[in-house]
C-alpha cells in the first residue's frame, strides 16, 4: 500500500490534511502522479493558488470531500473573492442537499 501525504496551507504553513493519509493505491496512476505533482508545487510556493484549487478539484472527483474543502479554504484564505469562493458555495450547497422525498417516500 502505498500512502502519500497531502499538504495544505494554513495559518501554522503547509501541514496535513486533518485526514493525514489519503490511501493512493486505489487511485489510477495518472491522477495519483498529478496529485503528487501538484502538492510538490504547493511545496516549492504555498502562494500557488490555481495548484491548491486543481488539487481540491482532484480530490472532490475522489470523493475525498474534506481534503477537498481544505485546498478551497486554503485558496480563499489566499485571495477571497477568486475561484475558491464560488467552489466553496458550490461545494456547500450539494453537501447540504435535503430533499425530503428522498428520505420519506
């Protein structure tokens, strides 16, 4: 099993994610290189805001929803009104999707 650690940008620097580990072995190799490639540029400049918000997106189509929304916040926190901004509330609303049909047929 091969296990990398994805970074994000916080208030302390670059850190883990509050998962700490995403499992790559079940990722194909083109998106788990990508996604390694991208966290090393996040590396080399934390300041990278269009490499934090790729990366999130990767990891939304995952499914890894909180290492997702932690790359959006760490972009936002970097310019507020960019990109981030529009993928946080997007990423909000479908996660608090109710419809009460579906749960009360």
């Amino acid at each position: 099993m091969h296990l990398s650690l994805p970074i994000i940008r916080s208030n302390r620097g670059v850190v883990p994610s509050t998962n700490m580990y995403v499992d790559m072995e079940n990722i194909p190799e083109d998106i788990a290189a990508k996604l390694q490639e991208l966290s090393e540029r996040i590396l080399m400049n934390a300041e990278d805001e269009d490499a934090i918000i790729e990366r999130g997106r990767l990891h939304w189509s995952l499914g890894h929803r909180s290492e997702a929304i932690n790359d959006y916040l760490a972009a936002q926190k970097l310019n507020p009104e960019g990109k981030a901004k529009e993928l946080l509330k997007a990423t909000y609303e479908i996660l608090n999707f109710y419809h009460k049909d579906l749960f009360n047929p």
